[in-house]
C-alpha cells in the first residue's frame, strides 16, 4: 500500500481534507497515492510535516512502524 494513502487512512481522514491541510488539489492526493507522482519540494516538506514523518517514509525510502 501507498505510503501517504496509509498515513492518511490511519489519521482517519479523506483525500478532500489532507489536500486542503497542505494546499494542494484533491486529485493531486489521488495521483500521489497511485503512485502516479511523487511529491516534491514544498509538497513533501508539508506532507512529512502533517504526518510528523521524515521526508524519506512519504518517498518510501525510509523506515516507519505502522503497527
């Protein structure tokens, strides 16, 4: 599973509401979490930020324990 979609769904929160927490488009949360885009710059500094994460675990190249 998608890495942001699993941080999302685990703060119980929709696609809708994470992209107004970051200021980004909802499909843009879509295509991230369908591995469609990465996110960068600003964006991956906010979404780390939001999730209390290092910006590596939003890429998938760092380590989380999501137990």
């Amino acid at each position: 599973m998608n890495i942001v979609k699993e941080l999302r769904k685990r703060k119980g929160i929709q696609q809708k509401e994470l992209a107004l927490e970051i200021g980004v488009a909802q499909p843009t949360v879509s295509d991230w979490e369908a591995n469609k885009k990465d996110p960068s710059g600003d964006r991956l500094e906010k979404l780390a930020e939001y999730f209390n994460v290092d910006k590596l675990v939003i890429l998938g190249k760092g380590v989380i324990d999501l137990t």
